[in-house]
C-alpha cells in the first residue's frame, strides 16, 4: 500500500496515495501504522482525497487501528468521496471517527 507521511505538530498526517483500499492491502496498512502508534505517534489523520473506494475489511482495519490507541490519542479521517462519507454513516463510524471536510479543518479538530 502507498502513502506519504507529514508531521503537523503533533499530529501525523497520512496521505493515502491508492485509489482502492481493500483487504488486499488493510494487513500490511494496519502492521505500517502500528508500528508508528507503538514509537509514541497518537494522533493520526488519514487524508482520504486520492481513495475512491474503500472496503468493510478496510473500514475494519481503522476500527482496529483506533483501539490501538488505548484511549490515549485520537484517529481521523478527511477528504472523504460522498461514496466513502457514505459507508461512515451506513455503519455509524460517523460517530466513532472525526471526520474532517478537509486536512485543514480535520486538524483544527482533532
């Protein structure tokens, strides 16, 4: 899976660079961002801009990804396609995950 990371302050910001983000790639997407949560990075946001879809196994692996902070930092998304703002609302991740209209917006709220 192909993505590019920035650090805004305490926040990593990661752009999500493949269009269709399935169970193809979620297993070694969710061993890369664990690997940064376990050196101490906990506030995350995903920049969905560049993502057409996204697939239950996907939406899963942020569920995932969001537990593994513990409690102790917080997991965004933004950019989302109508599509994908769609399946967060249709499962209610709407609720669980900050969702950002943009990264700057999604960083003024996480």
């Amino acid at each position: 899976m192909n993505f590019e990371t920035q650090s805004i302050g305490n926040v990593l910001v990661v752009t999500l660079l493949d269009r269709r983000l399935d169970a193809s790639v979620s297993t070694q997407f969710k061993e890369d961002i664990q690997a940064m949560i376990a050196q101490g990075t906990h506030h995350i946001l995903l920049d969905f801009g560049q993502v057409d879809f996204i697939d239950s196994s996907f939406l899963g692996t942020l569920v995932s990804l969001l537990k593994s902070l513990h409690g102790k930092g917080e997991l965004a998304v933004c950019s989302l396609n109508n599509n994908i703002h769609s399946m967060f609302k249709l499962t209610r991740m709407d609720k669980i995950f900050t969702i950002g209209a943009d990264k700057s917006i999604a960083l003024q709220q996480i």
